[in-house]
C-alpha cells in the first residue's frame, strides 16, 4: 500500500508541473527564453544521470552482466529505439522554446496527444520504479519532474503561440499531464501480470533519448563563454541532484 501511496501522490505532483505556465503570464518572452534554458539544462543531467546512476546499475543487477546476459542491453537498446519511432510517428520533437517553429493550431493539437502519451508513459515507468526501490522510484521522479518543467513551459508555449487563450492553453496542458497518474496506477495493479523490473532498462533507454537527443542539442550553439559555462553547471547539478539520492537514500532491497 505504501507504494501505491507513493505513486500516487509523485505522479499527482509532477502533473501539477503543467500549471507551471502560469509563470509566463507576468515574463516578457526574452526572459522566459533566458531562463529556459537552465532548466533543459538541468533536466538533461538529471535524465543521464537517472539513467546511468540508477535504471542502469539496477537492470544488470536483475538480469546480470557479461556475456550470455543480453537482456538488459537490448531492453535499454528497445527503450531507446521506441521512443525515437514515437516521435518519428508523432512529427514531433519535444521544443522548449516559445514561440516554436510549428505554430499552426492542427500541430498544437498534436502537440497535445503526443505529450499525453508521453506522460502516460512516464507514470508506468514512475510506478514500476516505486515497486521495485523506494529510492529507486524517488530518484526516477526527480528525472521524470525535471524534464516536464521545462517541456510543459515549452508546450504552453506552442499553444499560446499557436493561437490558444493563455488559461484554455494552461488546462488542457494540465489534462495531458494528469495522464501520469493512470499510467503509475497501471503499472501498480498490473504488477502481478508483468514483472515491472522489465521496464527499467527500457527507462533507461527512453531517459538517455531524452536528455542526449532531446534537450542536450537545444543548450548547444550559446556563445557566450559565461552562459556556455552556466548551463554546463546545470547540467553537471541535474546529475548530481540525482547522484545525492542514489548515496544518501537507504534502499528497500
């Protein structure tokens, strides 16, 4: 019960997340831009570090390492390519700059199922975290939360830039991130059907696409040494956020 609980009440926090568009409604787009781009900094080290601290380390512990114990690899390989074919699918490639390039109203509504699927995807993987480890499920919610701050700023973003009122934008961005929570309540009742441990590898893949495909090329081309410097400090804090959990949280396993 108590993982229940904790699925629960961490997909209910993330999805609040997408209310995190309200901020925009009192900055001035160069700022919102400024700013951005620290927090997609941060997630990306966070993802890495999510991925190769914890979803890692924890799928070949399960599955074992070294030659004959290829099911880790592929899963982690799977995740990776699933997510890479979702988006291939989709047309869409997560933006985290307002405005964005896809400005028409039929992309928005797009933007709106994809980012849908996407969280459904993140509360199984966020639930399947939490029946495994505590620390485990922490940690990965920490990665999870800090991707979906800077994509719902950026969703907001395309939705408001694509023609929609600032508060209709801000709740249906909230409708698509309130998917979390059936998908971690999925993986909990579901978890006497398929062993959750198969879906940290594939996590992991899902996060190393994320945070090397994804955000990592939207921090690159800065000029200027000072920011350069900046965000490669978010970068490095996102894995150390992540870091600080895997050493100073006991285990339940």
């Amino acid at each position: 019960m108590s993982e229940l609980l904790w699925i629960l009440g961490v997909t209910l926090l993330i999805a609040v997340l997408a209310l995190i568009g309200i901020i925009t409604f009192s900055l001035k787009e160069n700022v919102f831009e400024k700013i951005l781009i620290y927090f997609v900094s941060f997630a990306a080290g966070a993802l890495i570090g999510a991925a190769f601290f914890e979803l890692i380390p924890e799928s070949f512990h399960e599955f074992g390492v070294g030659h004959g114990h290829m099911t880790a690899p592929i899963l982690i390989l799977l995740g990776f390519i699933f997510f890479f074919g979702l988006e291939q699918f989709l047309r869409w490639h997560h933006c985290h700059e307002a405005p964005c390039e896809h400005t028409k109203m039929s992309f928005s509504y797009l933007i709106l199922i994809s980012n849908g699927i996407h969280n459904f995807i993140d509360g199984i993987i966020v639930g399947a975290a939490f029946l495994i480890d505590i620390t485990l499920g922490i940690s990965t919610s920490i990665a999870v939360a800090a991707h979906e701050l800077p994509q719902e700023f950026g969703n907001f973003g395309i939705l408001v830039y694509g023609g929609w009122k600032k508060m209709k934008a801000l709740f249906v961005n909230l409708i698509a991130s309130l998917m979390i929570v059936p998908g971690g309540l999925i993986a909990y009742f579901s978890a006497h059907l398929i062993n959750p441990i198969y879906l940290i590898p594939f996590a992991a893949g899902n996060f190393i696409y994320i945070g090397a495909s994804d955000l990592i090329p939207e921090v690159h081309g800065e000029e200027n040494l000072k920011k350069s410097m900046v965000i490669l400090s978010m970068f490095v804090l996102g894995i150390l956020a992540i870091l600080s959990v895997e050493l100073f949280m006991p285990h339940t396993h």
